[in-house]
C-alpha cells in the first residue's frame, strides 16, 4: 500500500471503510428481503465502478460522493429508512410526523449530479455553462425518477407485502414520491453551485 500513489491510496481507504459498512449492514438486518431491494442497486454501481477504475479513474471527490452514496443506502438497507434511529429520535425530539431518513437520502442522493457532470465533461463534447448545467440535472432528476419508478413496480408485483412497504418507505404520505424528486432536484442544484469549482480543478489534474 506504501507504493501506491497517494490518491490511489485515499481511493483504496474509501472503499474499505464502504465494505466495513457494508459488512456490518448484512449483520442481522431488520429484513433481508428489504436489505437486498435497498443494498443490490449500490452494490452493483460498486463492482462497475471497482471493474474499470484501470480504464477510467473518477476524480476523488466522485469516489467521496458514490462512497457517501453506498454508505447511506446500506445503513438505509440495514434499518429500513423508516426506521434509521437517529432519524427516529430525532423524530421524537423536534416531535416530526415522520422519520425523514429517505428525505435526508434522497437529497444527499443529488449531489451524484457531480458524477455525472464529470462523465459529461469527460466523455462527450460538452463543456462547462448553462448547457451542461442543465442536462446534467436533468440526467440526475430522470434517474431519481426511474428510482420512484422501480419501487412502484415492486410496490404492485408483491401487492403491497410488508417487505415492499419498507422499500417504498410513504410513511402515509401520498406525495412521497414527489418530495423525493424535488429534494435530489435541490440536493443536485446545491452541488452544482458549491462543488463545480472544486471539481474544476480536480478534473484538470485528471487530465494532466
């Protein structure tokens, strides 16, 4: 590990500390049925990205954010969203109507917006400005979309089971679904706003 070059090395702690997590989610899950809708979609994205870092190496601020990513849905997938506890007493302590969890998750899930800006930025013809601005959250919006998508057609292929009611995570709200878009919306504007520069410079570094 010593010969490694120093962001290979910061690359390579990411993903141990996201296997421990991952470990310790597999640990007497609340459901493993449950478990697996939530866990399978970031461990798939995982082994892809693990599969060709040799032939194409994100910049470490997108190896930060899909780390931050997986943790969030393997705890997700460990507790349910609905029942993360320190959503649960934060529920309890400001008396909210729900565990907001998968509120907090799906914003945090628009700042993979970067991610994406950067294989725009690498891969296609596009450059930096309003274009780029707008498709890439427009990109980002239409994952978040096919998300809500795949969950409803769990929701009705099991007819509603308990294992799919934590999947779908409504909690009673019928506008669920629609909060869950607008705040990866809002979580992705935010992201563009204060990480585009940084991600700028790191991306030149990439290119040298």
């Amino acid at each position: 590990m010593k010969n490694l070059p120093q962001k290979s090395r910061v690359h390579l702690y990411l993903l141990l500390v996201v296997i421990a997590v991952f470990i310790w989610s597999i640990i007497k899950p609340a459901s493993y049925s449950s478990w697996a809708l939530e866990v399978v979609p970031a461990l798939i994205g995982l082994i892809v990205v693990v599969a060709i870092y040799h032939r194409f190496r994100f910049t470490t601020l997108s190896y930060t954010i899909m780390a931050i990513l997986a943790m969030l849905m393997f705890v997700g997938g460990h507790y349910t969203y609905s029942h993360v506890p320190l959503f649960d007493w934060l529920q309890d302590q400001f008396d909210l109507k729900r565990n907001h969890y998968d509120r907090f998750g799906h914003l945090l899930k628009g700042v993979s917006v970067i991610v994406i800006r950067e294989i725009m930025l690498r891969k296609t013809p596009l450059t930096v400005g309003g274009w780029l601005f707008s498709i890439v959250i427009s990109i980002t919006l239409a994952i978040s979309a096919l998300y809500e998508i795949i969950e409803w057609l769990a929701f009705k292929i099991a007819k509603g089971g308990k294992v799919t009611q934590g999947f779908l995570g409504m909690q009673g709200d019928q506008w669920d679904a629609q909060w869950d878009m607008s705040l990866t919306l809002v979580g992705s504007i935010l992201a563009l706003l204060f990480l585009s520069k940084l991600h700028d410079r790191l991306l030149k570094e990439v290119k040298k």
